[in-house]
C-alpha cells in the first residue's frame, strides 16, 4: 500500500479521491499502487527498439565500469530533492487542550536531532498516531526526486516520487514565521505551516528555519520507524 494523501497535492484544500474511504472527502485517502519496476532493469531484448545495453567497461581493466540505466540511476540520486528539514520525532502527547475532532488529533512531538517542539495536526481515522510512537518527518518544497517544482498535478502514472519513501503525505503553505524570547532562555524560532486547515507548529533553534520563507509550498512527509 503506498502512502496515504491527506490533503490535495495542488492547493491547500479537500483531497478528492479515486478510492473514497470516508465519507468525508477531507480525510480521503489515496493509496498508490507498489511500483513493481526494478531500480535497474534487466538487460534483455525487451529494450525499446530491441536494443539491448552494453556494460561501459574501464580501460584495460574487464570490469564493467557502469551501464546506461546504472549512470541514469547514479544522476538521479546526485540531483535528489534537498529537504527543507528532516528529523525522527517521538510522540509525548495527544490533544493537550482536550479533544476538538472526532478524526483529527493534535499532537505533540520532540525531535531526536535538532531538539525542535511540534505541535502537528494529523487525520488520525486514517493514520493512527498514539503517545510513544516514533515517526521520521521532511518537509520539501516538492515530490520530485529530481528537485523539480512540482506541476500542480497528481497522476497514478508509476513515476516513482518523494511519497514512495513515506506512508503520510500533506500539501499546504507555510503562513507565519516568528521568534519567541518570551522564556528567558536563547530565541527561538516558531514556524507555522496549514496543511489544507490541519496545522502546523515547529519550534526549535533559528538555524532550522534557515531554508524556510513566508507563503512557501510544503510537503509533509511521515514515515513511521
């Protein structure tokens, strides 16, 4: 099963999906099918044209230095998206002002690397979220492995994308980004994100806010680990 979109990939807003699994089109959920193509293909006579591949062997040595579908491979993983922050979170807390929605949970999170507080609305009826759970969380400006802006449209046309890696995916813009002195302590910084009305509040040390401007397009990407 792949990741489960709550939100629209184009706008801030309902997703629509092409398998409705609540009533509800706001916590819709859109499974992309497993991409059952191999990293590198074999080197059959099945290639467009009947053209089969021949490895690039290095000079005087017999060993096969790459072959065309390795250096391709070897390209798109040295053009990979750059993720605007990227840190496994634990769960501490749900819903700390008392509970408002029947499908949708706040929680409260602590990341492991960078010591950032969150406080992340998440569609719980269609990923469950419990205090102790551990989860890896990016945000990136686009589901383009090659870093490329997305086109505002989603198609299920097997090209594999960021959301292969992750089993919750949110699209929305960042709103607000302000600094908190009010503890005594170092500023620190507090970065506000809608995700199509589920919202988003991360706050830590400046530095991580670094790559992040006002009115930026976001993915919010989950995996649980």
């Amino acid at each position: 099963m792949g990741p489960t979109f709550a939100t629209d990939l184009w706008a801030p807003g309902p997703l629509f999906s092409y398998r409705l699994v609540d009533p509800d089109p706001f916590l819709a959920s859109l499974p992309c099918g497993p991409h059952s193509s191999p990293l590198f293909p074999p080197h059959t006579t099945q290639e467009p044209n009947h053209v089969k591949p021949l490895p690039i062997f290095a000079a005087n040595s017999g060993f096969p230095l790459a072959t065309p579908h390795a250096a391709a491979a070897a390209e798109e993983q040295r053009k990979m998206v750059e993720h605007l922050f990227e840190d496994i979170f634990t769960v501490t807390r749900l819903d700390p002002d008392g509970k408002k929605f029947d499908r949708v949970s706040r929680i409260e999170a602590r990341s492991e690397q960078f010591d950032m507080y969150m406080q992340l609305d998440v569609a719980t009826e269609v990923y469950p979220m419990r205090a102790g759970d551990r989860f890896t969380m990016v945000l990136a400006p686009t589901l383009n492995l090659d870093g490329t802006p997305d086109t505002g449209f989603y198609t299920q046309a097997g090209r594999k994308t960021l959301a292969d890696k992750f089993d919750y995916v949110m699209h929305g813009k960042l709103y607000k980004i302000s600094e908190d002195s009010s503890s005594g302590q170092a500023t620190k910084v507090e970065i506000y994100a809608s995700f199509g009305g589920l919202l988003m509040m991360l706050k830590g040390d400046p530095s991580s806010a670094a790559s992040f401007e006002l009115d930026q397009r976001l993915f919010l990407l989950i995996r649980k680990v």
